[in-house]
C-alpha cells in the first residue's frame, strides 16, 4: 500500500515534536512496598520529524508502548525511549508518562490503612547521544497559615496544597523518599481516611506547625539539597486558599551538581 507519511515535503521546515498524546495505558511501575503496583499511565510520545518527510508513523508508537508497558522501571523506560527513537528513523525522541502512584497509609491515632494517590510522571528525552530523564512526584499536603495564627485569639486558617518536586538524578530513589521528605515538610500529611481522634491530632499538629508556601518550599529544598543522589532539582509549592480567591505560590530550583 502507499506510504503516505514517507512521501516528501517540499516546505523546508523540521518539526521539533510529532506523535501521539494523551494516550491511556495500563503500566506497571516499582512499588517500595510491594514490588510491583499496577496503575494506568496517560502517555505522550513524540520524534523528531525532518524537513524532507511529510510525516511519522503513528501506529508504531503504539506498538513499542504495548512492549514496554508491563515492566516500567527507570531502565526501562530508557529502553523504551531508544526504541521508539529506532522504530521511527529519528534523530531525538521524547517520552511523557504520568500516572497515579498509591501508597497504603495509616492514619496517626487510629491506625485505620486507607490508600492515598500522588501523582507522579516520567519525562525523557534522547537527542543522538544525549539521555535526559526527569521524575516529577506531586504530594498534597496541608499548611496553616503563620500569619493567621499570629494575629488571630482563635484559631488560624488552613488549606490543603499540593507541592510538586522534580529531579535530575543519577543513582536509583524510591518515589515514597520524596513524598516522606515533602510531608514532612509541611504543616501536616493529607490522608484518604481518618476518624475523629485523628481529626483531633492533624488539627492541632497543624496549630502547632504553622506554614507559609515559602517554608514548605525552603524545608524540602533543604533536605534535597543533602542527598547526593539529585543533580537537580526544583520545588513548587501550591496552596489553594481557603479564605482568599487566590492561591498561594512558591517556586525554587537548586542548578546541577557533580
């Protein structure tokens, strides 16, 4: 049959990134705990295309993602990234995955087990030679604020955030050490199940634990900061104000290190 895509193009002008996105796909990534832990990845994959081809093949990112989807680990994931850059001729090719991660957690005075989801994402690049992997993990977590309880005799508002960390790194990590580092920076964990008495002692650890955005930013770059393993890195915080019509923002970035 025809080969519509290998046909040339005469407009002289290279894409940078063309391919498939937001594809879903049932994946398998490592779990601390248990090994392995099924989930379901939201995919883009993408090559570079030259200026003399009209256009890619769609269908073959597809089946190199179908080879690779049952065993995601960090290896892998390059070995993916060299196939599909193999499969399709191309010179670069670039790979995004993200995916709900869930972690079984006990609440702090019950003890009830409930899972919580974080979401975390793989974003690749192989350009000839060069390989770039970066790991992002997004943690919700609960901050009171410093401010509200200083000026206030009663009480002091609080907000859930989310804090989005991004690494360079060059020795294996856990994705659970990131969200331990993260909710231990804030003014307290966020949790799928709690009962009353665990209301009551999240409540007033967070009294006790006041936060800006700039702390929780500051807390987790400082403990990052000390793992040789991150080359890079950056920290992004977000609190979704509960009494304001904005959100709250902080964003810092360490630049790479031997």
């Amino acid at each position: 049959m025809k080969d519509v895509q290998s046909q040339p193009d005469h407009r002289n002008i290279d894409i940078k990134k063309v391919g498939i996105k937001g594809i879903k796909y049932p994946v398998n990534v490592l779990d601390r705990a248990n090994q392995v832990q099924a989930t379901v990845a939201s995919v883009n994959m993408y090559v570079h295309l030259p200026h003399e081809f009209k256009g890619t093949h769609m269908s073959r990112f597809v089946e190199v993602l179908n080879e690779y989807c049952g065993n995601l680990n960090l290896k892998a994931f390059f070995e993916m990234l060299e196939a599909v850059k193999t499969t399709l001729h191309a010179r670069s090719a670039n790979l995004e995955i993200s995916f709900p991660y869930f972690i079984s957690k006990k609440a702090p005075v019950s003890g009830v087990a409930s899972l919580m989801e974080y979401t975390c994402e793989y974003r690749g690049e192989i350009n000839g030679d060069e390989h770039k992997l970066l790991v992002c993990v997004k943690v919700p977590v609960c901050t009171l604020c410093p401010c509200s309880k200083e000026i206030s005799s009663q009480g002091a508002h609080n907000q859930r955030g989310r804090v989005s960390v991004t690494l360079f790194f060059k020795e294996f990590f856990w994705i659970e050490e990131i969200i331990e580092i993260v909710e231990s920076s804030a003014s307290s964990d966020v949790y799928a199940l709690l009962k009353r008495e665990d209301e009551k002692y999240i409540t007033e650890h967070a009294y006790n634990r006041p936060m800006f955005v700039e702390d929780v930013v500051r807390e987790v770059t400082e403990k990052l900061s000390k793992d040789a393993r991150f080359t890079w890195f950056s920290v992004e915080a977000e609190n979704f104000e509960s009494i304001h019509n904005h959100s709250a923002y902080a964003y810092t970035e360490v630049a790479s290190r031997p």
